[in-house]
C-alpha cells in the first residue's frame, strides 16, 4: 500500500495541470511499486482525489494509460483541497503480489 502520491517534481515545481501532475503520481508509484518487485499488473485498488470535478476525465486518462486489465478497484474523490493549494491530483495504490 502506497501512501497518498502528489504531483511534485524532485525539484519541487508543481505543475499547474491536472494531467501531468497525475502523470508524477503514477510515476512516482511505479518506483514504488519496482522497488517492491511489483507492478501495475499487482495493484488491486486505487483511490484517486481531485479537487476539481471537471477533472476527472483527464485523471481518468493517465489512470487507464498505467493500469492493466483486468481494471483494480478504483475510487475518485473530489475534494476541498491538499497541503499547497498547487495541488490538483493524490493517487494511493493497494499492491498484493500474484503468485
């Protein structure tokens, strides 16, 4: 289980569009799904929070670009916010290995 994921560089630059800060969410979950020998094809359950409704689709679509089928579980939350007004997208994974 991953702790949620934010949309920040290394560098700390927060982009200003959903899309990419999604796209650093998801990467930034397959380092941590590679470092505990995983993948996508190991996530069971997603739990995505926007804090824009009319964001979903764009989530959506990087969501569906890393994930495998068959679909995990997935959740999308629209909320009032995180810790930097800057953020737009948290993505938290579930893992269980399939042997």
């Amino acid at each position: 289980m991953t702790s949620g994921q934010l949309g920040i560089t290394r560098d700390e630059a927060i982009p200003p569009s959903v899309t990419d800060q999604a796209e650093l969410c998801f990467k930034a979950i397959a380092a941590i799904l590679e470092e505990a020998n995983m993948s996508f094809a190991d996530v069971i359950r997603i739990a995505g929070f926007v804090t824009r409704r009319e964001d979903f689709q764009d989530y959506m679509a990087v969501r569906d670009r890393y994930t495998m089928e068959p679909k995990p579980v997935s959740t999308l939350i629209v909320v009032g916010g995180f810790t930097r007004a800057e953020f737009l997208v948290e993505v938290e994974v579930t893992a269980s290995k399939v042997f």
